[in-house]
C-alpha cells in the first residue's frame, strides 16, 4: 500500500489532490479534486476536526475554512490557492473559529480597481484562528495610477478577544502590492474592537504608482490591541500606523523606521536620549545640552548615526511651574520644531507625551528646546525621549 492510499485510508482526513474526483470522494476515502469539495461534505456532514490535506497543485478558489477544522498544504511552495486577474471584490480565504491555515502560497491578483483581501478574519475568529506557514500575496500593482482600491494582505475586523496563547499570523509572511489611491496594507485590524496576535512574520506593502496610503501594519479601531513580536514590517506610507486602539511591538524591525507620527507602545526597553538642568528655568526659550548641563540660548545638537523613530517624551521637575505659567518642551529635528511636545503649567510636576512620534533619517540632529511664559519656578528637570 502506498503513501496515498494510507492518506486517503486515514479518518477525519479529507485529502485533496489534482487527480481527485469530488463525485466519489469522501472524508476518509477517495481524495478530492477541489478544497471546496471536501468543504462542501464536511459541511454537509457538519462535521468537526477535520484536517483538509492538501497535495501539491494550484487550486484555482476562494475558501472559507468551515469551524472546527483546518486547512494543511503539503509543502507551502507546492501548494498554491490562487484566483487571477480578478474583476470584482474578492476575499480569497475566511476563517472560521477554532480553524488553522498552514502551509500553503495564497496569491490574489488583479490588473483593475476592486477591494482584494487575501486572508479575512471575521466574527469572533481571532480567539481561535490560527494563519502559520503561509505566504500570502495580494497583487493588482499593474491597476491604474489613477484609480482607487483597497487591498489588504490580511484583514481582521470582528470581535475575538485572543489571550498571548493565540498566535493569529505565525512564521508567515504577507505582501500586499499596489497602485494608485486608496487604502494598502499588509495587516489592518480595524472596525470593531478586538485583539489580533502576530509574531515571527514579515509585513511588506509596495507601491508600483500613485499616492494611496501604504502601510505595512495598522491598527484602527478604538478598543482595539495588534500586539506584532519578532515582526518585520515595511510600508511607504509607514512601517505601521496606532491610528486607533493600542499597538504593541516587540523585537520587531521597522524596516523604514516610520510609524505614521503616531504613538506606540514597545515590549522592551528602547534606547532612551536624556536631557536634565539644575535650578530654575528663566523665562523665553532656552535649549538643553546633552547630560546635565546649565541651559544655553543657542540650539545644541546629538547628531544620530542611524534611522529611527523618536517617541515618548516625557519631563519630570522638582518644582512645578507655577501658578499661571505653562512651559512647553519641544523636540527639534535638524533645528526646526516638531510636532512632539509636552507641557506643564500650575503645580504639575510631570508630563507625558506618547501620541506622537517623529522619524529622523542617518545623520539628522535632534535637540530639545524649553520655553518658558513668564517668571515661573520650575525647577531641577530632567526630560527623556524614546529611540526605537
């Protein structure tokens, strides 16, 4: 008896293969021709923890994983789900609760302007939905400059609540390529509020053409948590983008070292810039010296040796400012303001900014700046920036 016939022999297994025949086969038996006819029997048998194995082949269909059950290609470079050239909105996987995608090549592509998704996580699938061993691409690079489309590698939009124990995208990687305008991401987690896991997987979003917004990882829903550990993300737009809801990185490479000038939250200790003065501060603008230092009237500049992304400002003083005065701290970027500042007025004695981020490029000068209203008696400061 050979290898097939003990695949095909094996319960609660329904092989696919391309001599298959979906008129006689059975979960169990005879192997199937197409994915979507083991689907359709286990669905018509609503049967659970059934593993869909895949023999090497280019399997031309859109699949919606039914729940309980998982999809297994042999080797992820021999099996390929795939639909081309599509001509209207296509989602090319669904996942269902407690299900597993794994080694398989996705590949969706289009040469126009329709919504493409490579990988859909909706409901409440991301408690139990598991992507690993897979390479998914989402392809229409080729459509007009001029036209708009919104083309997502993997989109996760329902309402699961995942602990760390989920890993929903693991050792996989995600290319979403595109033209023109509209939305472009590699990972979005967006329009409910939920939790989506990845780690160990690379993010890329390229653009042919155009002026859409390419981002390589997104978060935007408010509730929301993209937790990405020992990632690798690339977008043009941005690298990723916290634009609502909470993101979490960990060992992971900005490749671009742009976070779309939003705040984010890191998994460990990142390099940190300190500035900090002794006595008060007088009244107009000063700048700070690097270390501890009395303040000077002229900009002084740390040059940085390597692209990064500046974040979290945060000040703490012995004495407040004092009743009526504000200072206002602000970070400088080859000697002209940004948008990254924190201030304190009254009897505050700390302040934190973490909504904004600022890229600096190999070379650039970073420095900080303090202006302060009036007479005031803020005191002995001590101001630290994130470097990730």
């Amino acid at each position: 008896m050979g290898i097939i016939e003990l695949l095909i022999a094996r319960a609660n297994t329904a092989v696919v293969t391309k001599k298959g025949d979906d008129r006689l086969a059975s979960i169990g038996g005879k192997p199937f021709k197409t994915i979507n006819g083991a689907i359709t029997a286990i669905n018509t048998l609503r049967a659970k923890g059934i593993t869909i194995l895949v023999f090497p082949g280019i399997y031309e269909e859109t699949v919606s994983i039914p729940a309980g059950n998982s999809l297994q290609g042999l080797c992820c470079s021999t099996v390929v789900i795939t639909k081309q050239e599509v001509t209207s909105n296509t989602t090319l996987v669904t996942m269902g609760e407690q299900t597993t995608l794994e080694s398989v090549t996705l590949l969706l592509t289009s040469s126009v302007h329709v919504s493409l998704i490579g990988v859909a996580f909706p409901g409440i699938t991301t408690r139990s939905a598991i992507v690993k061993q897979v390479a998914i691409e989402v392809d229409n690079a080729t459509a007009p400059s001029s036209g708009t489309s919104n083309v997502y590698g993997v989109h996760s939009y329902g309402t699961g609540l995942p602990d760390i124990s989920i890993d929903n995208i693991n050792n996989s990687t995600i290319i979403a390529r595109s033209a023109g305008l509209g939305n472009k991401r590699a990972l979005l987690v967006d329009t409910n509020s939920h939790n989506f896991n990845c780690r160990n997987s690379v993010f890329l979003t390229t653009r042919s053409a155009g002026g859409g917004s390419y981002i390589g990882a997104e978060v935007n829903a408010s509730g929301s948590l993209l937790n990405l550990q020992g990632c690798s993300i690339e977008g043009q737009t941005a690298d990723i983008s916290q634009t609502a809801g909470s993101l979490n990185i960990g060992s992971t490479d900005l490749i671009l070292s742009n976070a779309n000038s939003l705040g984010f939250s890191t998994t460990w200790q990142p390099s940190i810039l300190v500035w900090a003065q002794s006595g008060v501060i007088a009244a107009g603008t000063s700048y700070y010296r690097p270390g501890t230092a009395a303040l000077t009237s002229t900009d002084v500049f740390i040059r940085l040796s390597q692209k990064c992304v500046i974040k979290t400002l945060s000040v703490r003083s012995l004495v407040g400012p004092g009743i009526g005065t504000t200072v206002v701290w602000t970070i400088r970027k080859n000697g002209e303001d940004t948008p990254l500042t924190v201030s304190m007025n009254n009897s505050q004695t700390s302040a934190i900014n973490e909504a904004i981020s600022v890229n600096f490029d190999a070379g650039d000068n970073i420095s900080l700046e303090v202006t302060v209203g009036n007479l005031s008696t803020i005191a002995d400061t001590v101001v630290q920036v994130d470097v990730v």
